[in-house]
C-alpha cells in the first residue's frame, strides 16, 4: 500500500512539475496591469501554431485589458495555397473588435525559432522594451526562450500561455496527445541549450 502511495505521489509531482515548466505565467499574480513586475508591454505577439484561434482570442482579451499597446500576429501559411496563419490571425482578431492599425503580422514563419527571429526583425525598428508572447501552455517555455535569445538583454519577454485549448488541459497527462506534446517540447528545450533552435 505504501509503494502505491509513494508511487502516485512521484506521479502527481511529476505531472505538476511538467505543466508549472512547460507553461510559465509571468503575470498570473497581476490582476490588472499596474507598475512594477506588473507593468504592460509594448507589444503582445501571438504565435501560431495548435489551436491559434484560442491564442488568439487569449491575445485579444489581454490587449482588451490593457496589456499591450498592440499585437502582432506571426506563423506563415500551413497550405501556401491561402492565407498565411498570421493574416488569418489578423482577420479573426478585427472580428473580435481590435482596429486593422493596431495589428502588425509577421507572414514567414514555419518554426518556433523562426516566429521568434523574424517578429525580431519586424520589431527592429520600435523603442520595444516589454514584450508578450503568447502561446498554448506546453509551448510557452520554449516560445519563451527563443524569444529572448532573439530580442536581448535588453528587451523584457513575458509569458503568458493559454491554459487551456483543443491540444491541452490540466488533464493533458490523460491523453496520448499530451504526453506527446510534453515530451517533445521538454526535448526541444534540451536541444535549444544545447546550442540548437527548434
């Protein structure tokens, strides 16, 4: 009975130590954007990718509440015969009620390493000191990282992941596609420090 006991609790650490380092929230504590640690970015960028409407819709909402003075929508075009995830992003986000001047998009995308160094490339040209990056909760560490690699010492990244879509819950460890996701972003992290891009 004991080694049952023990057993489950190794499990449940596990599974909370994966979701607490796959999908850091840099503003979970803040209720509203403030000074401080609590201050708002300069930009909200929402990566595509899983379920992008759900990232987009979570990116909406932030900017709604003040925690961007705009958005910027990146990922290239899944089937190059139509529109590229960002435009599509940007069609959905006008839907929702933000204003066309408001939205930038970054087209060329295919990777996380990519959506964080052509968004860089895009945001050279602005005083850009506080950014949000905003993704599905087991994509969010990596994200996170590529992101800063990209803009600099610097530049503040903040992590805010969507806590839940189609691909992830808390229950993610219930499923095969969760598993599959976690183990695959917690490779690609390792890859990442050791010098790689992913």
């Amino acid at each position: 009975m004991k080694t049952i006991v023990a057993l489950c609790m190794f499990f449940a650490v596990v599974i909370y130590g994966i979701s607490t380092y796959l999908g850091p929230d840099d503003i979970a504590r803040c209720a509203e954007p403030s000074l401080g640690t609590c201050a708002p970015a300069d930009v909200i960028v929402v990566v595509s990718g899983g379920d992008t409407n759900a990232r987009v819709m979570e990116g909406v909402r932030l900017f709604k509440r003040g925690w961007g003075k705009r958005l910027v929508f990146s990922g290239a075009a899944a089937d190059t015969t139509g529109l590229s995830n960002a435009q599509a992003m940007k069609e959905f986000a006008t839907k929702l009620g933000i204003s066309d001047s408001l939205i930038s998009i970054e087209e060329f995308s295919r990777t996380t390493a990519e959506n964080a160094r052509n968004t860089s490339d895009v945001l050279k040209s602005e005083t850009v000191k506080r950014v949000l990056v905003v993704t599905s909760a087991y994509h969010q560490r990596r994200a996170g990282l590529e992101f800063q690699a990209q803009l600099g010492p610097d530049v503040k990244v903040l992590n805010h992941p969507v806590s839940q879509d189609r691909q992830w819950s808390s229950l993610w460890w219930t499923t095969t596609i969760g598993w599959w996701l976690a183990v695959g972003e917690l490779i690609k992290i390792a890859l990442f420090y050791v010098g790689g891009t992913v």
